[in-house]
C-alpha cells in the first residue's frame, strides 16, 4: 500500500501541475533604458495567473498595475520610465512560482552635443577677414579721401600758388543809398580783398 500511494503521489504531483515555467522578456532588449521612454514586460509561455513583479529601491514585490506600470493580462508596461523604475523584474505565477530575473537601469539622457559643421560646407577663415577689411574700407575710403582732397586745397591756398580774389566796389550814389540831407559822409573808392 506504501508504494501505491507514493505512486499515486509522484503521479498527482506530474500531471497536475497546470503551470509551465516562464520566461521574461523584456522591450527594448536592453537592460539600460532611459527616462521618459516606454518598456514593455512579458511573460512568455506562461499560462494564466503569472504577473510582472519587480524589487526597487523603494518597495520589493510589487505588481504591475498596482503602484507601478499598467497591468494588461501576463504583459506590462511602464511608460514613461524614471529612474526610481530601476530594479528587479520577474514573473510570478498565484502559486509562488517565478521566472527568470532581469535587471533594469532608468537613468536620464546622456546631453546631445551639436557636432559642428563639416569643413567643406564652411567657408574658409580668410573668407570672413576679406569681408570685414572691404566693408571697413566702404566706410572710412570716403571720409579719407575728403580728408585728404580739403588738406590739399588748403595747403596750396596757403602757399599762394593761385591767386587771391579781390572784389573791386564803386561807391554808391545817395539816390541808391536813400540818405537824408544830413549825413554827409563821403564814401570814396574801396578795393577789398579777400583770402580763401
């Protein structure tokens, strides 16, 4: 009768088993994952009953869509990461069975750098130089140039190369002066002489 009911009990215990060992997938395959992004954990080849629980820093065996994560059957995803998502991810059946662990690291997005403009498509340094030096010279070859043109006009004025101007005035009569009787100034003959 002892070896009946230990066959009865090794028979019950390998055909009643109903669940299967699962396995943890995980999307994106990669176990470092980054803030703001989606990840989608799936137990494969599991039959009803299996959940996604993980261990934090902050809570151990929690299951998805309790505290963390939207629960969808024997899948789960966490959208969007941060970092206190970083831990340990497994599947757990309702008996206490458990699958593979995976380990996830959320951490904040390395900082884009600008790489800088090909060589060829830049023009060349000296390019930009010439480009100031002529529009330097647009502004100041005008103002030198008048600079220059009134200090000669003036030099040869002073040397007396050309000749002065002279106005030569006739006094006028008293009709065009309209005077009273009482002046009686007497204009006489002026030459003026001026220096330009």
């Amino acid at each position: 009768m002892k070896d009946t009911s230990l066959r009865l009990l090794l028979s019950s215990l390998f055909c009643c088993s109903t669940n299967a060992a699962a396995r943890l997938t995980v999307t994106p395959s990669s176990s470092q994952v980054f803030t703001n992004e989606r990840v989608s954990l799936r137990c494969e080849d599991a039959s009803d009953g299996w959940t996604v629980r993980r261990n934090t820093g902050y809570r151990n065996r929690a299951e998805c869509g309790v505290d963390w994560g939207r629960s969808a059957g024997s899948s789960c995803t966490i959208s969007p990461t941060d970092p206190v998502d970083s831990g340990e991810y497994w599947c757990e059946s309702s008996e206490g069975s458990t699958s593979n662990t995976i380990t996830i690291t959320v951490s904040d997005k390395p900082p884009t750098t600008m790489e800088p403009p090909t060589t060829s498509s830049a023009p060349p340094a000296f390019l930009h130089l010439v480009f100031r030096v002529i529009c330097h010279l647009v502004v100041f070859c005008p103002y030198c140039i008048s600079t220059f043109l009134m200090v000669s006009i003036y030099r040869e004025r002073a040397r007396g190369s050309k000749p002065s101007v002279s106005v030569v005035m006739t006094p006028p009569t008293h009709a065009e002066q309209g005077l009273d009787d009482d002046y009686d100034d007497v204009m006489s003959a002026v030459t003026t002489e001026h220096q330009f």
